[in-house]
C-alpha cells in the first residue's frame, strides 16, 4: 500500500473518530429502546411474582452486609474528618449536622449504589450474558415465555424498589458509625449527638436521597441487564458485559447524581 | 437434484426463498423447503453453512431478510408477537446445548412448556412436579435426577432433560439442533433412539441439523444438504450413497478432497 499523505492520514484520523461517534449512538438508541421495553413490561401482565420475589430477596437482602459496612465507615470517617475541619472554625459542635445531612442526602445513596453496581450490576450482566450465549433466553422465547418479563422485569422491579430500602438502612448505619467516633473517640455528650443530628435533619434531604437510590437502583439493573442481554461471544463476550455493566452504571450514577443534586438544592 | 416423495397439498411447514445475510455475508441464499405432516427431515452441511440460522428462522427468533415460512398455511414471517408465539406453542426444540435453565432444578425445567401451551388448564406445582416426572421417565431417567440442578447431571443426561422438556407440551414439530454432538457413540445412539420414538409417538414432523451421518442416516425419513445457504441436495436416506452429487460425496463419505473446500482462515 503507498504511503498516506497528510490528507488522506487527516481523513483516516477523522473517519475513526466518526465511526466511534456512530458506535456510541448506535449503543445509545440501543439502549433506549431496551429501556422503553423493559418499563413497559413492568406494567403489563404477566407477571412472574416467584422470580420477583426471588429477585427482591438477591438484590436486596444478600446487598445488606456490603452496604452496612460501607455506610458505618463512611460515618464514622465524616465525624473524624469533620472534626479536623471544625476544629479549626472552633466549631466541632456541628459534626452531627454534617454527618447526618452528607449520609441522607449524597454519602448513602451514592457509595450504596456504587457498592450494589460492583456486587449485583455485575451479577446481572454475567447471569443473563450466560443465558445468551448458551442459548437459554433462545429456549425461554420457544417456551411461549418474554425473557424480558422473565429476567429483566424482576431485577428492574428490585432495583427500583429495594435501592431505596437500602439506603435508609444505610442512613440509619451511617449516622450510627459518625456517633461511635463521635462519642468514644471525639468525646461527644451521646444524647446530644442524637438529638443535633435529628433536629438538623429535613424530610427533604431524607427524600431526596431515597429518590436519588430509586434511580441509582434503576441504572444499575438496566444497564446489568441491558449488557448482558446483548452479550455475544462466548465467555469473552460475557467478560466484557461484566465490565460495562459495572463501569457504565457507576459512570452513570455519579453523572445522575449531580443533575438531582441540583434539581433537590432549593427544596 | 433428486426429487423428494410425493407431499400432501398442504405440506406442515413451507420455507419459500428464505433469505438472510449478517453484514455481507449471505447465510441463507434463497431456501426453499417443504416438509410434509410427520416426515422427519435430517439436514446435514458443515459448519457455518447456514443450518442453525435456518431452524431460527423457523422458530422466528431471527426475522430473514426475505422469502416466507408457513406453519400449515399461517405466515411465520412478517406476523405480529402474538401469532408468532401461537406458532412457537406448536413446536418444541432440543438445542445444541441443551440450554437448561441453571436456576432451576431438572423438574422445574421439564413442567415449563406444559402450562405454557394454549388451551390447557394450568396445574400447581405438586401436578407439575408429577407430570415432570412421567416425562422424564419416558426419556430413561429417573425421579431420582428431578430435585438435581442441571449442572450436576453428565452431557447425555443433559440431553435427555432437554429432550423431555422438548416434547413436554406434546409440540405438533419438533426440531433438534446437532442432537448428537459431544456425546460418545452409545449416547448417541440413545438419543437417536429416543428421538425416533418421541417423533413416532406424539406424530409430530421433525426438522433436524447435524453433520453425525450415522445419526442423520437412522432419524431421517429425508435428507437434505445446505451448503453455501442454498439446499443442494434433497432425497431420501436410501439414496445418499450414490446420489452422484459430487458434494454430497464428499460430505457423506468425510473426504477433505473435493469441490466442498475448508474455509481456514491464513495465518
């Protein structure tokens, strides 16, 4: 092949930069349309209440230890740094304040989500990616049975409604790890804690975060099931679900997580 | 080309210039087929000549570019969700795999076709765990493999599940992708004759792919050959030792020489 000129290397470089635009889109209206279908099945019957049930106790019983460990240390790590900071405004006094509105508003939802993203994300994308490429969601379509009704409504269904759960187990856990350090490290008066922390508390910041956890619990079902639905190739393909699955929604959740920050900022 | 046996008027299923390509690739060059009321037709070809797209297409879970398929006169192409999963009640399929469902034991697998089909009363679990058994029992195994999951269960075994599962629903078609491959010749053998008495049994019409001559040669009431997305040869059993067809030659008796050439991709 002869040599490229400057031209012709301008034009290959602007070609691959044109058809990863077109990959994008073309994920993107993909990925439209499978969300489109996925919420539209969640209302219509039949319904598999087994697999949902089965789905709520996976997605959401078993999530309960990573996300207990995660809130607790996420408090009790606020209530230290806190402390460094306000110690220098000679007002440690408003540590409660900030753990309990940081938790319920950002810190609960966001790492919950991110932690469920790594532990179910994955698991969704490399169940159903198996499915696929052995043919079982081919067998549920000969079946007479939607494998969107079958497999993706559930885990939406418990991604949606057990995220939000979650969280306000890991509000009440993380409050709880700020007032250990608090009371036994930092020396805090313990009943004053509690009460500064209830008092500085708004319904609004609790409802915004479980808004921001039915969300989060939403993009990480979709895109797990959305990865490993289209997974082709064998075990690479399945692999590579796993992967965005888990990079996706989490990319996903941080960039959702300041447009409803903004959205909950004046309320 | 050899003429096939005298069909009825109406013949159970009719494929007329089935075309389907995936990129450039022509996978299936214009296919036309029909398949009397309990014939049992074996086609045979080598890999990637089109065989498995071609059942896919039978059971619509790949819509072909053009050409038609009628199930007793009713269009499989181009019809609505519904028709088309009215038409995928009608047949059972026993994939290459197996395609067992892994979250589910052996006779859960086995009882999800039977409430599936139309027009039939639905039964609790303790009914469909006795139907399950009786279905396994008719493909040789026992009540004892009914609690097991499907990954405890050897590659025969697995076979046998999914064959069961396959004719639960008593299908009017049957089809059956590479039945044979990976298992050793006994096994074989087994499920070729397990195969033959659920065909003969239910009266259904079957459609099978392989590329096992031995199998081919004992199921078969016909035989045709696809090679290069377009059936070559179509006759039956008895003829396919000296069809004079210089590819059925090759493929029959497994010769590397000859005008079928191996597609190796160069290094």
């Amino acid at each position: 092949m002869p040599p490229l000129g400057i031209a012709g290397r301008m034009i290959d470089f602007l070609a691959t930069i044109g058809r990863r635009v077109l990959d994008i889109l073309a994920i993107a209206g993909r990925l439209t349309i499978f969300i489109a279908r996925a919420l539209s099945h969640c209302v219509r019957p039949p319904f598999y209440f087994r697999n949902i049930g089965r789905q709520f106790w996976t997605i959401g019983y078993n999530s309960l230890p990573v996300v207990g460990l995660t809130a607790i240390f996420t408090g009790a790590v606020l209530a230290l740094q806190g402390y460094v900071g306000f110690s220098r405004f000679a007002a440690p006094t408003a540590i409660p304040a900030v753990v309990a509105v940081s938790v319920t508003r950002e810190l609960g939802p966001v790492l919950a989500s991110l932690m469920v993203a790594g532990r179910v994300g994955a698991a969704i994308a490399a169940e159903i990616g198996t499915m696929r490429v052995t043919e079982q969601i081919d067998a549920l379509d000969t079946l007479a049975t939607n494998p969107m009704k079958y497999l993706v409504v559930p885990r939406v269904l418990a991604g949606l409604l057990m995220m939000p759960l979650l969280v306000i187990v890991a509000d009440v856990i993380g409050v709880m790890g700020g007032f250990v350090v608090s009371s036994f490290i930092l020396e805090f008066n313990e009943s004053a804690y509690l009460i500064n922390s209830i008092n500085a508390l708004h319904t609004m910041d609790i409802v915004s975060g479980l808004v921001k956890a039915a969300v989060f619990g939403l993009i990480v079902t979709l895109l797990g099931c959305f990865n490993g639905y289209g997974s082709r190739g064998g075990a690479e393909g399945v692999g590579t679900a796993t992967t965005n699955a888990v990079v996706y929604a989490s990319v996903l959740i941080l960039f959702f997580d300041y447009f409803l920050t903004e959205l909950f900022l004046t309320r | 080309m050899t003429a096939a046996s005298a069909k009825p008027a109406t013949p159970k299923i009719a494929v007329k210039g089935l075309r389907k390509s995936f990129g450039r690739k022509k996978v299936l060059d214009g296919i036309d087929l029909e398949v009397a009321k309990g014939e049992s037709l074996v086609i045979i070809g080598g890999s990637g000549s089109g065989k498995s797209v071609l059942l896919k297409c039978l059971l619509a879970l790949l819509d072909p570019d053009g050409g038609s398929i009628a199930i007793d006169d009713a269009a499989m192409t181009g019809a609505d969700r519904a028709t088309k999963a009215r038409l995928r009640s009608r047949m059972g399929m026993l994939f290459q795999g197996g395609a067992l469902f892994d979250s589910l034991p052996v006779w859960e697998n086995v009882a999800f076709a039977y409430n599936q089909r139309s027009g039939r009363a639905p039964i609790n679990r303790r009914q469909a765990h006795d139907i399950a058994i009786e279905k396994l029992a008719t493909v040789g195994l026992g009540a004892e493999v009914a609690n097991l999951s499907p990954s405890q269960l050897s590659g025969g075994m697995q076979k046998r599940v999914a064959l069961a599962r396959a004719i639960a629903a008593e299908p009017e078609i049957l089809l059956f992708d590479e039945p044979t491959t990976g298992l050793h010749p006994i096994m074989a053998d087994a499920i070729n004759n397990l195969i033959i008495a659920s065909v003969q049994q239910l009266g259904a019409t079957a459609i099978s792919i392989t590329h096992d001559m031995a199998s081919a040669r004992k199921i078969a009431s016909r035989i045709a050959m696809l090679y290069q997305g377009k059936i070559i040869w179509d006759g039956s059993p008895a003829e396919i030792d000296d069809s004079g067809n210089p590819y059925l030659d090759q493929f029959v008796h497994g010769r590397s020489e000859g005008p079928i050439q191996l597609q190796v991709r160069a290094l």
